[in-house]
C-alpha cells in the first residue's frame, strides 16, 4: 500500500488519517458475503524436517519488512471492513500467532494418509478426510470462522506438527485477505525470506480498480451466466434444495485421489468421443475439466436423470486482466465464475466436461472478466451471499486451487543435518502435499468440491455426498475403475 508520512501520521492512498493506525478500506472483491466471515485453513505435508526457528523468524521479517498488511487487525466499519494497520508495530504487538507440537512417530503411523505410492493405482479414498485431518495438525483453540476470533486477534495463525520424517505446515488466515493464489504468493515470499533474499514486490491496486464496468440491471441479470438473481428469484432459488434435505440430511466427507494417468486417459477418450460428435474443431479438454466431470457426476449418481444442475468453476483473474499481470503477485482474491446449465445424472461424462470447457472458454473473454467484476460489486453492494445457481435447478460449485502450488518450495527451510551433503541440501526441493477447506462451517458441503493439489502421482479432491450416493460412487469404483460407464 503506497503511504505517506506527516508528522506523526500516516496517510494511505486508500484511507484515512490516524495519530497511530493507518485505516484501509477492503476492496469489493474481499469482502462479498460470506468471505468477509471465512477463515482459509491450509495443511501442507512436507516430507522432509524443516526448521522451526528459522521459518518462524523468517516470518517475522515478511511481515515487518515487506507485507505489513499481514500484522493489521481487520475491523467492521458500520457493515464494511477495514484494516487497522499500526504507523509501526510495538514490541508487544503480535504479529501473527505460532503454535507447535511434536509427534513421537511418523506420518504413516497415523494412518491418515496412503502409504506407499499412489501413481498406478486407481481412483480411491484416502483413510481420512479434511476435518479429521484439521483435528489433527491444528490446535482446539483456533478461530475456523471471523465471528469466533478472540480480541484483537492477528490475522495469521500457524500451526507446526513435526513427525519424524515430515512436517505438516497449517495455516489459517482469514478469506478476505487472499484467495489461494495470494496465499500461495504469501508463501513464497515468506520462503525467499528465509532463503536470505528480497521477495517481489506486491502488486497493490486502488480501492476501485477492479470493480467493473457500469451495467444495465438487464446486463447484471443475464440469465445462465454469474449473475444478480432478483428479489423473487433469491426466495425461490432455495425450494429445489428442500426435497433434497427431506430425503436425506445425513452427507459423507471423503478425501478422493485421482491418478494422473487415469484421468489422461480419460481425457483422451473424451477427447475422440467428442471430436467424432462435434468434429476435429471440438474445444481441447483439459484434466481440469475430466476432474469436474468426474466430481459433478459423483455427486449426482443418485439424483433425478431430468434434473437440471448449474454447475460453476471459479476461475483466477490473475494473467487475464490488463491490472493483474501474471508475474506481478497479488495479495487478495481475483475469481470469477463460469457457469454451465445441463441435467448432469443424464449427461455422459464426455458432455460434461465439455459444456464446463466451453463456459470456462466464454468467461475467460476479456469483456465477461470484466463483466463478472461489476456482479461482484453489485453483490457486495446488496450484501446477497454469493451462490451460482438458476432458481429451480440444483448446484455444484468446483473450486480449483492446483495452480496456486506449482511453485511452492519449502526447500530453504529444510534441516541440513551432518551427515547430508551440503550442495545436495542446499538444492533440495521439498514440493508439499496441501490440504485444506474454505467456507463456513455447518452449511452443506455436498453441493461443491474442491481440487486441492495435484502430488504423489495425482490430484486429491475434497468430496461429499449422502451415504447413499457414496455407497454408489464406492460400488462404481469397484464394478468399472476406469469409469467407461460414466
């Protein structure tokens, strides 16, 4: 954030003046409903043993140094946040809270993960999901929504678990400050820090500078797309969901692998499937688009084949808007939405993927970008929770955070001990497994999931559905495990 200094103030050029605290209004797009309440938790399993100390001094200096915003304290200013960021931080000020525990044992013990290697072998569920999984490498104390934090409680909290051969890195940090791909840039600030070098430069942005064109309510309300549903339509969207509930309240969170291999092969039979129905000028699919497929036809195997489904992918501006240059990281959210309409329990898994891709295709035209910034802004304005979904259909939201850990490294911070070679050491790559969950508690998860990472072979997804529909999913992996059905 650009500032300037006078006297004993401090003036940002997107606040106020105060005697002692910079305010900084959050932008529109970090702060629509429910966002502005979400806590990110992250779980990155690193297999090697890192070093305490250094990781947690290196992030004293991120934040002193380089990303002050990190030591605010994020406040209501009547129904809008705002950062409280101090002119400079006291020696009792905390900057972020570290916690850490060690486990007398290895990782496999705990049986919280597959053991062995998981690139040849087929679709499966881990032995654990996201929850058992956050009650193991996080402490019992700490805030998982905004409305539970303490106090003046910072807005970085990390948890170490050092097992013998690995340690699990958690990290909780609230929503409205970064989406994943900002978490990501976080986190390879923070490394290059520890590396004993200067992290780029954040990208920082007006407060308006991605709200979007002025449109038409005709324009915000463009049916099938990202959009303002009206007043009828909000208390109407919810009736499809009651039937679903009155049939089954009960849902199962699993923690689904895709081997890599499966899912190119799947792709390529896609691929001839749909060039022989549309022609050598059918859209290229990408594992991306298989992995949607695959997840949306899970979830609705045991739902009416007539059903229609609105069926969203959020989609990281980042590279694709003239202010949010790919090589320039940038702290906070920059997501779209691209929006497919189609009765997915009747639609074969080719479809699927390829009605996903040509929305995808649209929304990553320039003109809809921009288009889907002045939703945003409308959204936030009106302060209606975000929910892609036509009124009468039901919804499923894929939420794809791969991208964002391409270049997650935590090498530097890796234990050189004596009997490594120091060369060796000093190059050593340690690419992490990541794990983690992104929205309010207690709300049904059976209506989105997550692609979490691609690692070890293949891509860990955060799945659920009603014990019914898994018990199919599960019967499904076993009759036909290269899904020839679907």
């Amino acid at each position: 954030m650009a500032t300037k200094t006078k006297g004993k103030s401090a003036v940002t050029t997107d606040g106020d003046v105060h005697s002692d605290v910079q305010i900084i209004p959050l932008k529109p797009l970090d702060q629509w409903r429910p966002l502005e309440n979400v806590r990110s938790l992250l779980f990155l399993v690193v297999r090697e043993i890192l070093d305490e100390k250094a990781m947690r001094d290196s992030l004293d200096r991120l934040i002193r140094d380089h990303l002050p915003i990190l030591g605010a304290r994020i406040e209501f200013k009547k129904t809008d946040l705002e950062y409280r960021l101090p002119k400079s931080f006291p020696p009792t000020y905390s900057l972020f809270e570290w916690t850490s525990k060690t486990v007398e044992s290895s990782l496999e013990d705990t049986n919280l993960l597959p053991q062995g290697s998981h690139s040849d072998s087929a679709l499966s569920f881990a032995p654990s999901n996201i929850p058992e999984m956050e009650k193991e490498w996080t402490p019992s104390s700490w805030p998982v929504e905004r409305k539970y934090e303490k106090p003046n409680a910072p807005l970085l909290f990390v948890h170490i678990t050092k097992y013998t051969h690995t340690t699990v890195v958690a990290l909780n940090i609230p929503h409205c400050v970064a989406d994943q791909l900002g978490f990501a840039s976080l986190i390879n600030a923070w490394m290059s820090v520890l590396n004993g070098e200067a992290p780029p430069e954040f990208l920082e942005l007006g407060l308006n500078a991605l709200d979007g064109p002025k449109l038409s309510q005709k324009e915000l309300r463009m049916k099938g797309t990202y959009r303002i549903l009206s007043g009828r339509e909000h208390a109407t969207k919810f009736i499809p969901y009651i039937s679903e509930f009155a049939r089954c309240s009960k849902e199962i969170r699993r923690t689904l692998f895709l081997p890599t291999e499966v899912v190119d092969e799947l792709r390529q039979r896609c691929m001839e499937k749909l060039k022989a129905k549309y022609g050598e000028e059918a859209a290229t699919l990408s594992n991306a688009d298989v992995i949607t497929a695959i997840l949306a036809k899970f979830a609705y195997l045991d739902r009416s084949l007539s059903k229609m489904v609105t069926l969203s992918t959020s989609l990281n501006m980042r590279g694709r808007h003239p202010a949010l240059p790919a090589d320039k990281p940038y702290l906070h959210n920059a997501l779209s939405f691209a929006v497919a309409r189609l009765p997915i329990a009747k639609t074969p898994l080719a479809e699927v993927a390829y009605q996903n891709r040509l929305a995808v295709n649209e929304e990553l035209q320039l003109k809809n970008i921009e288009r889907s910034l002045a939703v945003t802004k409308e959204l936030y304005k009106r302060k209606y929770p975000l929910h892609v979904v036509e009124p009468s259909d039901l919804s499923y939201a894929i939420t794809n955070w791969c991208g964002a850990w391409r270049v997650i490294d935590f090498g530097p911070a890796v234990v050189k001990t004596e009997d490594s070679d120091l060369t060796a050491g000093a190059n050593t790559r340690a690419v992490p497994l990541v794990f983690g969950h992104s929205f309010q508690r207690n709300y049904p998860t059976r209506f989105s999931s997550q692609i979490m990472c691609k690692a070890d072979g293949g891509y860990w997804c955060d799945f659920t559905t009603i014990p019914k529909t898994m018990a199919k999913v599960e019967s499904l992996l076993k009759s036909d495990p290269k899904l020839q059905s679907l």
